[in-house]
C-alpha cells in the first residue's frame, strides 16, 4: 500500500469509496436497516462468532434463548447432530467489528450477547467499510488500463446501480459484500504479482483465496480469474503450471497459506462430527441440467433483470478482445454460471435479485468500464442511461425492502403490476401481484427437474 500511496494513485481513486462509505452509513443508520433480527442464512454466517466468543457452544443452543429463534434456521444435519452449513469466512471479516460492537455494548450498558444493537450497528459498519474497501481495490484495478472519468463512472454505478448496494445495506450480513471486498482485493493482487513477479503478491493471493473458500466454499474457483491475468493461450497456461510448481518449497507455502483460512472450518466440522461431511447434506446439484438462461433473465432472480446496467458490463468485454483479463474472465464466467445455474435451488431462496453472483460484480466492473471507455464521446447519453440503472436500482431496493417486490416468487406478470409503485400498494394491486406470484415447493425442486426447470 505505502507504494501506491507513493504513486498517488490510491488518492486518485480514494473520493468515490469514502464517499460511498459515508453515504452508506449515515444511510444505514437513519432507516435502522441494521436492526433487523439475524435468521436463516444471515443467522448461519455470524453465529460463530457469539458462539465461539461468548457462549463456547458451537452447538449455538443459545440462539433461541437469545434471539428467540431456533438455530434449525440454519443449523441442518441428516442426524440427530444439527451443523452450521454456511462458511466461517464471513465471521472471520467481522470479527474485528465484533470485538468493537462487545466493547461499545459494554460502553452502553447494553447485553454483551452479541446481538444487542451495539453488535449490529458496529457490524453494519463493517460491511459498509468492506463494500468501501473492495470498491477502492477495484479502482485500483481499473487505474491501470482506465482514464479517471471512467473508473469514477463504473465504481458510482457498481455501488449504486447493483445489488451490492441492497447486500451492503439491507441483508448485509450475508456472505457477498465479504466476498466482493476478497474479488476486488484478489484481482489487485493477481495484477500487482503478474506486473511486479514479487513472491510476496502471489503467497497473499493463496492466503485470501482461501479466505473466499472459507467465506463460500464455491467461490473458490475465482482464482481463475488473477491467475489467467495476460495469459492468451494454452502455452502460456503450461508456463503458468511451471512458474508455480518448479520450486517445491515455493509449491509448499503457497498451498499451506491457501489452507490456514480453511482450516477452521474443517476443524468445527471435525469436532462436532467426527469426520469433514458436506454440511449441505442432501441438497443436489443438477449438473446435467444448467439452468444458466433463468439464473441471467428470469423475472424471479435474473441477474440482468434486477441489475440491468450488468448487461452494459458484459457487452464491454466483447469490446474487449485485447484487455489481458479476458480469458480468465470468461473461463471463470462460464464455470461460475455452470455451478450456480445447477443447483437445485437456482434463483437461490429470499433475496432481492441474484444474490450468488454479488461477488461477481468485481469482475464484470472491467466490462463495465470497457463499454464506458468505448463510448466515452458520448458522455451524455452514457451518463443518463447509468443514471436510470442506479435510480432504477435504488428505487427497486426500496420496493424490495417494504415487501412491494416479493422476496422469492416474482413472475413477468407480477413485475410489472408494481413497476414504479411505492409502498404501501393499495389492496386491489397487492391482490393481482399476490395471484401472479409463484411460490415454490422447495423439497419438490429437490427430486423433480421438470419441476425446477418449470419455475
């Protein structure tokens, strides 16, 4: 970091981050987001944290007594033996903010139990400072190849105009906002090791792709994308394969600093197993069928639907034949799409749009920024239609948040019954979205293909 501070370059790109950051937080504690009860998945991702801390049960039977709901939210198991299925890597980035939310509790004469307001507020803090911190390492990103008009415009529309700012400020304690912030920081860290060939980049790039294994196990395959940075072809995969495996000592490290962010991790499932199971049980993927059309343009999840200024971000990277991130984006891309489009559950449960693919943003900012770049002498008409996509957006989070949008079943023909509507919906439109909405029987999505592909 003092490096690119000496370069000036971190100044340059610091104005939208911070001012991302401040907005956000003032933002957050005037409507009180950060209040909301921690349950289901969000409940999952942070319980290690008073368990280990406060409570030394990981068995988390303190949830219910504490929270007043019970911990079969999200600790599941084909056994009497209930687990946590979701990653401790989340946990681990809030940690800090924890300890700052325990203390400031204490402070306050507020329950030191972990989700006392104190504890939300300071973690609602700290999503918001790592939404801030990967947009300022996508900047840094951007700098190299992007004029300063175009890396502001694409970070304003990353951080308005998709549903990163909904998962920074709404359902913030999910995995993605973590994630994002370990995309942006793995690509800067795979550009700095492909660019300066120091050892010191590339050992932090295995430690932190660990870190996105622990936060979620399939993000893992992310690597993709830094390791592919300037490669064009299978010759320069093989020199690739030799750089990192020609010195076994080198080959050790790496892998072992890869590991330590997954280790606790396989240590709970150890210790409250016997053995390291799949925590998601009986949950399937349908690998023969891929649902990768619904997962981008259905009206219940589609990612291009509830972020439409993403289409403009794909559209860039055919612009981009040259940009060295090419191959390995579109590899990660299609692999990504592969896994997420084959689980049973494709449009993933609650959730204000794709919710699986909020870390991809990072990525698909480079197309983002290519399409800004290609039609930069048309500042006008490239301004207004982000403008339209960030207030789209916004406005749409806000329909989100007081249940204009439904959190699971959206069709076509409830979308554009409240298209615009503001909160509260008269009784006559709530009734005609309600009758067009399609809920989902989840365990027949499990076991029925026809089904799911039907949804």
């Amino acid at each position: 970091m003092l490096e690119v501070l000496q370069k000036n370059k971190l100044v340059k790109v610091v104005f939208v981050p911070v001012l991302f950051f401040i907005a956000l937080v003032v933002f957050s504690i005037n409507y009180g987001h950060y209040k909301k009860s921690y349950r289901w998945d969000a409940a999952g991702y942070y319980a290690y944290l008073p368990a280990i801390a406060i409570f030394k049960d990981l068995s988390f039977d303190f949830h219910k007594k504490v929270t007043g709901f019970p911990k079969e939210e999200f600790a599941r198991g084909e056994t009497t033996k209930k687990i946590n299925k979701y990653g401790i890597g989340s946990a681990m980035l809030q940690a800090p903010f924890f300890a700052a939310g325990h203390i400031f509790a204490k402070i306050r004469n507020s329950e030191q139990n972990g989700f006392s307001k104190p504890y939300k507020l300071m973690i609602a803090i700290g999503a918001i400072f790592y939404a801030s911190l990967g947009l300022l390492f996508l900047g840094l990103v951007l700098k190299e190849n992007f004029s300063q008009f175009t890396v502001n415009l694409t970070l304003l529309s990353v951080g308005l105009g998709t549903n990163l700012f909904y998962y920074t400020t709404g359902e913030l304690m999910m995995s993605h906002v973590y994630s994002f912030f370990l995309f942006s920081f793995l690509m800067w860290l795979g550009l700095k090791w492909k660019r300066d060939f120091e050892s010191k980049y590339f050992f932090l790039l295995c430690f932190v792709g660990g870190l996105i294994g622990a936060a979620r196990l399939t993000n893992i395959i992310f690597l993709i994308f830094p390791l592919l940075w300037g490669i064009k072809d299978l010759k320069g995969i093989k020199e690739l394969f030799v750089q990192i495996f020609s010195n076994y000592k080198f080959t050790i490290l790496s892998f072992f600093l890869f590991a330590i962010p997954l280790i606790p991790q396989f240590l709970y499932l150890y210790t409250q197993t016997g053995s390291i199971i799949n925590p998601y049980g009986k949950e399937p993927f349908f690998w023969n069928d891929p649902l990768i059309f619904k997962v981008l343009f259905s009206y219940r999840k589609g990612w291009f639907v509830w972020s439409p200024i993403l289409f403009f971000a794909l559209a860039g990277w055919f612009f981009g034949k040259k940009h060295p991130a090419r191959l390995g984006f579109l590899l990660f891309m299609l692999v990504n799409l592969y896994i997420i489009s084959s689980w049973w559950c494709w449009w993933y449960g609650g959730g204000f749009g794709m919710r699986a693919l909020v870390e991809s943003i990072a990525p698909m900012s480079i197309g983002l920024a290519l399409f800004i770049e290609k039609f930069r002498k048309k500042k006008a008409v490239l301004i207004i239609f982000i403008c339209f996509g960030i207030a789209l957006n916004l406005f749409q989070s806000y329909q989100y948040r007081e249940g204009v949008i439904h959190y699971d079943a959206m069709t076509k023909e409830s979308y554009w019954i409240v298209f615009g509507k503001k909160a509260p919906l008269s009784k006559e439109i709530e009734a005609e979205k309600k009758k067009n909405l399609n809920i989902t029987n989840a365990k027949k999505t499990m076991t029925d293909a026809k089904y799911r592909r039907e949804l």
